[in-house]
C-alpha cells in the first residue's frame, strides 16, 4: 500500500469529502491541468498483463480530439490520476491512481459525452514486439536484463527492485525471436528471480515478490459494522487453479545446454492439498528459458509451489474505496465473526464520490486469536 497518514485511514472509515484530479500532458507539457471528470474508474489487477486501466467520462464534446495534438488524442498524450481526501479543516491529501497512455477517446461530437480508456506504462513494452532477435546475453544479473528490455523502449523508465534482499541473481542467456513480446520476455526474467514485476501508480517498474498471504503483513483492514468500511462480501471456494506439484522445466537453445527438469510436491502431512491425499494428484506445468540447470529448476518449482496450493477462496466485496491500495496488499477482512486474511487480487477505485470499491481477494486464510 501506498504511505498515507493516519489521518487518511481513520477518514476513511467516517462520513468525508473526497477529491479528484485529472491532469492531461502531452510529453512534459501539462495541457489541461484539470480535466472535468463526470465518471470512471480505475481498476488494479494482478492477473493482467497491463496492471491499471482507466476509464473515465467527461461531459463537454469539446474535449473530444479531432487532431493528433489535441490533449486527449491517442498518439501519446497521458492522463495523471489521483484520489484523495478533504478534511474538515481544507487540508486535503491524495495519492496516485496511476500514469495511463490514452487509448481511445470517443463520444457525440454535438452533445458529448467523451469517454476514454487507458493503460499504465506496460502497454508501451507490449506494443514494441523485438524487431530482431534479441539476447539476454552481456548483461549479467536479472535486473540488469529487465532494464535493458524496458529501456530499449522506454529510455527514462524508473525501475524499482524490492524484492527481499534486493536480491538480483545471475540471469541465464536467452533470445527471443523476431515478432515475439517484449513484456512476455520481461516477466519471463522476472519469473527466473522469482519475482513479478508491473507498474505501480507512481509509473515505476517495480520488481518485487510474490505475495504470500501467509507471510504477509496486514495493511488494511476492512471490517463490518460501525467504524466500519465492508458494505458487502460474497465468498466461493473452488479446486480450479490449486495444484499439488509443481514441475518445472527448461530448454535454452541459446546456451547450448541440454534440458532440464525438478518436481516440488506438497508433502505437508498436515496439508487437505498433500500429493497422494484426497485431493488426488493434480501438477502444475511451468517453464522458461532462464531456467538452464537442474538446480534452477528446482528452485523455480519450490518457490511456486506455495502459490500453487494456495486455496482458491475467492472474496468479492464491496468497500468505502482506498485508492492507496495496490494489487498484491495483504489485508484481514472482519465479518461474520470471523477474520480471514487474504491478498487482493484486484478492485475498482471510482472516480466519482458515488458507488464504493469492488475487490476480488485470493488466497484467504482464517486468523486464529
């Protein structure tokens, strides 16, 4: 979660008057410092290649573009977003939802309203396909292969590694062919580390761990009744997607070395999801290029084992909107007489004072007093 004060969490969970701005640029150049929001949202999402979306509504026809420099054309004009809070005094503080390239503006050119679309900064490393084949081979750590693919596109990219340690391990030689997807080679290094990597609301490329709701620590905690911020939560438990192996595989052509392969397995005698118990024999497949040795196999499988046979509980729930938020938080989630922990997977923050914040939450797991 973002640094907010105190303050912007208790606020939250009484009656307050919320703030927005929309500033559009044209490169450096601020070209309408306050766009008039009529409606939208933003949405966070772990589970998609292009972390944050934006879409939002304004009511005047005059802001639809009609030529390429006009501030809400698509050839490379953004949109700044932030959602904040007024307080009693006039004080206000706020925090970034996010940089979004404009995608597509549209609407009624006599009575309007224009609507838009956008995407945070991993929608440029997606657009620009490698034009020749490209080789991990010269750069020697996993960070150091992520920035020279991130700045081959985006020369002044921030690329932030928190991972535990900082930790940045030797990356194995890899090419990708012609056509293929920059990001896809991007989260393939990133995987390598075990580690995800994605845009944050301050436009950085963060590099960090993947989240583990049993190490986790709690952020926020959204709970039912007065003081409150839960309007609504619905619950669904499921086997897809939970898995009891793990094996890993690697083949890397470019550095000539024959396949590899490791197996991790759910052993915990204690586990409803243990290999050759009543949830039966269910492995998940994964593979990279990185992975060029037994060794690097293994430590891939053991890493994604966790997440694997994380149960798949599913929370949809609609809260008061934190938009200091980020996919990946930890948060204990009270209700029923019941705490349970949970990460979250994605949510909706509105643009609007209107309408609360839709999160879908993974991974739960019940707190013991």
């Amino acid at each position: 979660m973002q640094t907010v004060s105190s303050q912007f969490l208790t606020a939250l969970t009484t009656s307050h008057s919320m703030t927005v701005s929309v500033s559009a640029m044209r490169g450096s150049l601020v070209t309408i410092p306050d766009v008039p929001v009529t409606d939208g949202a933003v949405t966070v999402d772990r589970g998609s290649k292009v972390r944050r979306t934006l879409s939002m509504t304004v009511a005047d026809p005059k802001y639809l573009p009609w030529g390429a420099l006009d501030p809400l054309a698509v050839y490379g004009q953004k949109l700044i977003v932030s959602r904040g809070i007024r307080y009693a005094g006039g004080q206000s503080e706020s925090v970034p939802l996010g940089t979004f390239r404009i995608n597509e503006p549209q609407g009624d050119t006599l009575y309007g309203p224009v609507t838009l679309t956008g995407q945070s900064s991993e929608c440029y490393i997606i657009d620009d396909k490698f034009m020749v084949p490209t080789s991990t081979r010269g750069y020697g750590t996993c960070v150091q292969a992520m920035e020279y693919l991130i700045r081959q596109t985006l020369p002044d990219a921030a690329i932030v590694n928190q991972t535990a340690g900082s930790r940045n391990p030797a990356c194995a030689i890899a090419t990708w062919d012609t056509g293929a997807d920059r990001w896809d080679a991007v989260q393939q290094v990133a995987l390598s580390m075990q580690a995800e990597i994605y845009v944050d609301a301050l436009d950085r490329f963060v590099i960090a761990d993947i989240p583990d709701v049993s190490t986790a620590a709690v952020v926020w905690d959204i709970a039912e009744g007065e003081g409150g911020t839960l309007m609504s939560a619905a619950r669904a438990m499921s086997r897809t997607a939970v898995y009891n192996a793990v094996v890993a595989s690697g083949e890397n052509t470019a550095s000539g070395g024959a396949p590899a392969s490791a197996v991790a397995y759910d052993t915990d005698p204690s586990s409803p999801t243990r290999w050759s118990g009543p949830f039966g024999h269910v492995p998940k497949y994964i593979s990279s290029a990185l992975w060029t040795s037994t060794g690097a196999c293994q430590a891939a499988a053991d890493y994604a084992l966790f997440d694997a046979t994380a149960r798949n509980v599913q929370l949809s729930i609609a809260a008061i909107p934190n938009p200091a938020l980020e996919a990946g938080d930890c948060l204990r989630i009270s209700h029923t007489s019941r705490k349970e922990l949970a990460i979250a997977q994605s949510f909706t923050v509105p643009l609007t004072a209107e309408g609360s914040s839709s999160l879908t939450l993974r991974g739960g797991k019940e707190e013991t007093p």
